[in-house]
C-alpha cells in the first residue's frame, strides 16, 4: 500500500499529500513558483499573447455588433452559476481533506486510508449525479432565458440562434464533466489540471482562430467550448482513468459523505455567493447591451475578459495553494498557513498591479497609434478603474479561499451585502448616459468603500476566533 502518511493530528508533521513549500533558494522559489504555478503562468501567459491576436482577428472578421453578441454570449454563458451552486470550491475544499490520508501509486489509482477512500469515492459519485441534473436544466433553461434576452435587439444581419443554443448545449455537458477536475485538483493533482488547462489554452485558440478566419462567425464560441469538453473528457476517461475507476465501478460497503449534513451547509453558502457575485463580476456586458447597444457591449466584453485573465493569472499564486491550504488547515498547521497565505496573497497582488500598469499602457499606445482594435477596446479611464476594481476583488477572493480551506464559510451576509452594493451601482450608473464610465466608477467604488471593508471584518472575526480555539503549534 506504500508508506503510512504521517498523522494529521501532529501539529508539526509536514503537509500530507503535498510537498512542502521549498525554503526561499532560487529566484523561483523566492517567487513562489513550483510547477502548478508553472502551469498557471504558462496557461495565462498564452491567453495574454493569445489576446491580441483574437482582438485583431474579431475586429477584421466581425463587425461591432457582431462583437457585442459573442462577449455577451460569454456573459450570459456564466450563469451557469446559478446552477453549479457553488460546487467547485466545494468539491476541492472536501477532497482535500479526505486526499490528507491518500495517494496515488504508481499505476495511477488510489491508495491508502480505506475510510478516506470510501468517502471520496461516495463523494464523486454524488458529484457525477449532481453535475449531470444541473448540465441538462442549464442547457434547457439558459437557452430559452439567453436567447429571449438577446433578442431584445431584433434580428441583426447575421445569424446568432444557432451558435446560441449549440453553445448552451456544449456548455451543459461541460457542467457535467468539469467538476472532475477539481475533484482531481483537491487531490492535489493540481500540476496535472493545470498542464491540461495549457493544452486547451493553445488548442482552444488555434480551433477559434481557424474557425474566425473561415468565416465561422459566432460558431467561434461553440468550437472554444467543444475543445474544452474534449481535453476535460481525456482528463476524465484516458489519463485518469485508473485513478476514477473506483468511481464509476460497485465497491464494498463503507464510510459516505452525507451530502445534505456535510456538504450542503458549505456548498449552499458558496452558492448564494457565487449567485450574487453574477451580478457584481457578469453582468457588464448584458447591461450595455440592453441598455445602449452590442457594440458597447462588444467594448466591455472585450476589455472585462482581459481583466479577468489577468487577475486569474495573479490568482493562480493562491489558487494552485487550496489543497495545500485545506490539509495544512485538517492537520491544524495554523501558523504555516498563515505564512503561507499572507506570502502567496502578496505575490498575486504585486503581479496583478504590474500586469495593470502593461495593460493600461498598452491601451494608451494602441489609441495613440489610432489602430482599429482602440475602438473594439474601453478608453483608458474606466480600464484603470476596472482594474482598480479587480485588484480589490482578488483580496476578496484571497480572503475567501483562506476561510474555505478550514471547510467553513462565514462570508454569506457579507457576500450578499457586497455583490447587492457593487451589482446596483454597476446597473444604476452603467445603465444610465455614462454608460462604461460609470459602470467602471460604480464598480470601483463600490468595491472599495463597501465589498473589501466588509470582508476583511469577516475574515478579521473568523481569524480570531480560530487562533482562540485552541494553542497554537
């Protein structure tokens, strides 16, 4: 069965089911960087040059309204939300701390504590079941909500219904099988998941390049989602396929996860957030398009979606550490993560900020320059105050992962309070004459003055509380 792993219940036994973090040595480790973070850069720095090239393709290939459908498909494709019901951050936090008792063996499959198998393994099937009920009512309600939402505008000259409902199905079914992979990330195979997220970065492109350059039109994003699906089914199916038998195959009897006692008071927390925050993080694009018209929807969407990646580039310091973060918190390791965390979360805020200051002077030059994509893209005032927003978000989102990896979740009212804040000032002043330029202000200041305070007296609270518990290692 390979070696026992060490007991969790030792304050001072090292991590179990990852490595320690290596001693600040080469400028790499001083960065932070180990090969999960490899991946994630690797995966972001491709989407940062892949980027342009996409804009210029868009910009010669379609028209401004045409651009305005495809980023609000994108916008309306995420609520998808309202479905996965915050299932994602649930799946890893749990199997996190069932992975603190396991490993892989060399042939791919599980071993070790039993109990801890048989509870990961009730856990997935209960994933599978859960995934697959919310990918069919997502397809069949996000079709017909979407589809009435993008007709307000009338028949344009170009046909989007097809694409639509080819996106909505694709995407479906990739509500079903992504939660595999973070499944797989929980049990600290997060090199692995992000190496693949590499692999559909570059293939992902090339397929959505190709498919723009032939005329494809808004296919494009069906054919994006469809290379999705068939990286995250070879995850699933070829090169898991040892480690997810025990899955999909009848075992003997033992421990489960009951699902409605230990999962669901986490995940429903999770799921009013990640439903509210919808309305703080996605609702740009749609607002713009309703309330002017698709091509200053087109100019969010494009501008928001380089915002995103560039703060999930900086999140991938944090993001790539849950697992880590989860059995360092099951092990009681208190004041490692908290090194750990306040270390990790400064380095994702130093690569946004730089990251920011790129793209701001990047839109500067190109509208200086007077190139046509500086009309596909936001003026540079409400790109700066966007971004400002982001920065603000990612400590949000920093604070979040801390709480979760302790399977606890003590920010619903405050989630509530903020994306409610941040959600109505972003349609009250977006909706109105200044249109991006107060939603970029509404959202800056209401992240600032409103979201991050009252977070950080949540987390404040939560931290207190648990070094009060018990003394620390």
């Amino acid at each position: 069965m390979g070696t026992p792993p060490p007991d969790p219940a030792d304050p001072h036994a090292p991590a179990v089911g990852a490595q320690s973090e290596p001693a600040a040595g080469t400028w790499a480790d001083r960065l932070g960087i180990n090969p999960a973070v490899g991946y994630a850069l690797a995966t972001r720095g491709w989407q940062f040059l892949a980027g342009p090239v996409t804009a210029l393709l868009i910009t010669a290939y379609f028209s401004s309204s045409q651009q305005g459908y495809y980023y609000t498909f994108w916008s309306l494709i995420e609520l998808q939300i309202f479905f996965e019901l915050g299932l994602w951050a649930t799946i890893i936090h749990f199997a996190s701390h069932e992975w603190a008792k396991l490993q892989i063996n060399p042939q791919g499959a599980i071993e070790g504590d039993a109990a801890s198998l048989s509870r990961l393994v009730s856990f997935g099937r209960l994933i599978f079941v859960w995934c697959g009920a919310a990918g069919l009512a997502f397809t069949v309600l996000v079709v017909l909500g979407g589809g009435w939402c993008l007709a307000m505008r009338g028949e344009p000259s170009f046909a989007w219904r097809g694409p639509w409902v080819s996106l909505c199905i694709v995407n479906g079914l990739l509500l079903w099988v992504f939660p595999f992979s973070a499944l797989l990330e929980g049990c600290n195979q997060v090199a692995a998941v992000h190496r693949l997220a590499v692999i559909q970065a570059v293939t992902g492109n090339l397929a959505v390049w190709t498919c723009i350059a032939l005329g494809g039109g808004l296919w494009a994003a069906v054919v994006a989602g469809g290379v999705r699906l068939f990286w995250y089914l070879f995850l699933l199916l070829v090169q898991y396929r040892a480690f997810f038998r025990p899955f999909f195959f009848a075992s003997a009897g033992g421990p489960v996860v009951p699902w409605w006692s230990e999962v669901w008071p986490l995940q429903w927390r999770a799921a009013v957030q990640s439903i509210f925050g919808y309305f703080s993080t996605w609702m740009f694009a749609p607002i713009l398009f309703v309330y002017h018209d698709p091509a200053a929807a087109g100019q969010m969407g494009m501008t928001w979606t380089i915002v995103i990646a560039l703060q999930r580039g900086a999140m991938a310091w944090v993001q790539t550490r849950t697992p880590r973060f989860g059995m360092l918190a099951a092990s009681d390791q208190r004041a490692r993560l908290d090194r750990e965390f306040f270390r990790f979360t400064g380095l994702a805020v130093g690569v946004f900020s730089l990251a920011s200051a790129a793209f701001v002077a990047a839109v500067m030059v190109v509208r200086w320059q007077k190139f046509a994509l500086a009309e596909r893209l936001l003026p540079p005032i409400p790109t700066m105050l966007f971004l400002a927003g982001g920065l603000l978000s990612l400590l949000i989102l920093c604070l979040t992962i801390y709480a979760r990896s302790h399977k606890q979740d003590p920010f619903l009212l405050a989630s509530i309070l903020s994306s409610s804040g941040i959600g109505l000032a972003v349609w009250l002043l977006g909706s109105g004459p200044l249109a991006a330029y107060g939603m970029a202000l509404g959202y800056a200041l209401a992240t600032g003055a409103w979201g991050l305070p009252l977070y950080v007296l949540v987390w404040r609270k939560f931290r207190a509380e648990r070094n009060t518990c018990r003394p620390d290692e």
